[in-house]
C-alpha cells in the first residue's frame, strides 16, 4: 500500500493520539510532585519517535521492559504499570 | 466472515456477546482457564470452575449453536501458593479426557517470580506426560520482554515439547519474533487499551506473514471487546487484504492449530451440544 493512502487512512486517528500526548503531558506539568519512573520512562521514549528508522514500535517497547534477566524472589503484587521500575 | 475465537474468557461476559459473536460469523469458541479477579481459597474451588469449563458453558454456548472448548490450569496470577498450585495440578489429569478440553492453559507467568517459574514448569511437565497442547499466557506490560524470555528459554529446555503444539500468547512487537523463531506458534491479542490494536496486529501480519499467528480478543472481566477479531478482518479489508488473506488468518490458522487436537471437530461437537442442551 502506497504512503498517500496509508496517511489517508491513519493520519487523524495519529494526529488525534498525538494530542493527546500533548494534553497529558501539559496536565502532568500543571500538577505538583516529580515525575516518578513512569513518567521518567515515557519522557525518554519520545526522543525514539523522531529518530529516522524502521522498528519505533518495538524499540518503544523495549525501553519500558524489565531488562533483568532473573526471576524476582517473589511477585509482591499481581498488576504491571507499563514501566520498569529500575529505569 | 466467518472466524475462530481462539481465546476468551466467556464464564465472564453476558449471554449478548455469544449473540453477537455468532451474529458476526464466530464459528467456534475457545476459554482458557483463568485467575478469577480474586485469589480462590481452595482447590474445590478450582474444581468447581473445571465443570463450569468442560460441562456448563458448552452447554451455554450451544443454546447460539457454538462450538466451546477448554483449557485448564491454575493461572499464573495464582502461582505463589505453592501447596494450593500442587492440590490443582493433581486435579486436572481427571478432567483431560471430558471432550471440549483442547490442553493446558492459559499456563505462563505474570510478574517473573520464582514461585510461577516453578508452577510453569510443572504446568509443562503435566502436559508433556499427558501428551497435551499447551496455550501460554505471556506478562502484562514492562514485564512481558522478560517473562517471555524466561517462557521460551523453559519451553526449549523440555525435551518433550513440541513446538508445533504450543501457542505464546499475548505477543507483540518486541516478542512476536522470540516465539515464530523458536517454532512456536503465537497469539495477537487486541485489547482497547493494553496488549495490541488492530492496526498494529495488522501490522505485525504484514511484516512477519500470517503464517503460526492467530487473532483472539481474550475478552474476559476487564476493558476488553468480544467482537476484536471480526472488527479487526475488516480494518485488514480497508487496509486491502483480500478475503482469502483474512479468512486464512481468522478461521484457517486457527482451525490449523487447533484441529492437532481430534476433540476439535466444530460440527460434531455442535451437534451433540445443541441436543444435550435440548434435554436438559
């Protein structure tokens, strides 16, 4: 499929992700505190999107996983909150 | 359109969502066992669910002419009590012979503990002495590289495994290749929020090929849609797959996989189901 019509079909529903991106980040700098690691994470993952290159998605993904390799002692908690802890 | 549901968790939605999944071509439903939003106090607990599986929700499911089947372990989410996790592994062997159970699972990990890697393995274990298909569940979110990881690497170290007959479940970019390319078959979930959109299912299809990949909607208690897979063959219509790309991937993977288990005849089972839901 050619990039006019991929951009056709998914340009509004991105631009719309897209904003709110934005929005979330503007409510987060409104509010008080620091960023936590979450927040942390998903900052260092925006730089990935203006980066030339195939494979955004995966690279994204990978910056928000775990990048231990063994078992943990015990699971503590049974919920995931999208980012490494240890970032 | 015609498709498989591969993977949902029906004990938890309406009688509506069978409507309209048969309304839109469902052919077939597949229910792993799963962690019931709470921990279940005993292993009679369990057994209780294990009939609701293999006895009362085919029969549910046969009141809209589906096909139901099964899959049965103790999940994940449930692994670290150790003595419970043991009284339900040695509960499940007298339920592998009932005729809607397809296997183990959804088997796998959720937080990478010690306690779930020894629960996995004796998940896999049980299948392997029992010549089962095994279904894995794969970690949420930051946990999900990891665990998949530790899944494939523990799959790989059983000599009994056949990869052929196991599916890793709930893949996505950064893990879709660690299943395809150790053999395994592997499961795109479409959630609304977590897991994967269709577009980005879609996208995977297209660049891996739709060979070893099914589509399930693992729509269960939580923010999770029912009708994911037949909204996601017509994103793939709009995107300009054919019809034949779509029904290979919707209904022949699945139906592929699934039919290494001889219990897995749509029509029989429908048959026999619609006449026992009749007497009952």
């Amino acid at each position: 499929m050619d990039r006019s019509r991929i951009t056709d079909l998914y340009f509004a529903e991105a631009r719309s992700k897209l904003i709110d991106l934005a929005a979330f980040l503007d409510r987060i700098d409104r509010s008080e505190g620091a960023d936590d690691f979450r927040m942390k994470s998903l900052r260092s993952t925006l730089t990935e999107l203006a980066k030339p290159g195939p494979d955004k998605a995966k690279k994204i993904l990978l910056l928000l996983s775990d990048q231990t390799k063994e078992p943990v002692a015990e699971a503590g908690t049974k919920s995931a909150s999208g980012a490494w802890a240890g970032f | 359109m015609r498709y498989i549901e591969p993977h949902a968790h029906m004990v938890s939605r309406v009688t509506d969502d069978y409507a309209a999944m048969v309304t839109a071509g469902c052919r077939a439903v597949c229910e792993p066992a799963f962690w019931a939003g709470f921990d279940r106090s005993s292993a009679q607990g369990f057994y209780d669910y294990f009939c609701q599986l293999a006895e009362y929700e085919p029969r549910r499911a046969a009141q809209f002419g589906l096909p139901h089947f099964s899959w049965l372990c103790l999940n994940p989410k449930e692994a670290e009590n150790l003595a419970l996790a043991d009284e339900v592994l040695a509960m499940i062997p007298s339920f592998l012979d009932r005729p809607n159970v397809l296997g183990i699972g959804e088997i796998g990990l959720n937080k990478n503990s010690r306690n779930e890697v020894a629960i996995f393995e004796k998940h896999v274990d049980l299948a392997v002495r029992h010549g089962q298909m095994i279904l894995v569940h794969t970690p949420h979110l930051e946990d999900k590289w990891k665990g998949t990881r530790l899944i494939v690497d523990i799959l790989k170290q059983n000599r009994g495994v056949d990869p052929t007959r196991v599916i890793i479940d709930h893949v996505e970019e950064h893990t879709v290749d660690l299943a395809l390319d150790a053999g395994f078959w592997a499961g795109i979930t479409l959630y609304p929020q977590s897991k994967c959109t269709p577009s980005r299912a879609i996208d995977m299809v297209e660049i891996y090929g739709a060979q070893r990949l099914w589509l399930n909607c693992a729509c269960d208690w939580g923010h999770s849609e029912p009708l994911a897979v037949p909204k996601t063959a017509l994103e793939m219509k709009r995107r300009g797959h054919s019809e034949a790309a779509i029904d290979r991937l919707i209904y022949g993977n699945p139906l592929q996989f699934l039919s290494q288990n001889p219990k897995f005849r749509i029509d029989k089972i429908a048959s026999e189901d619609k006449r026992d839901a009749a007497q009952k």
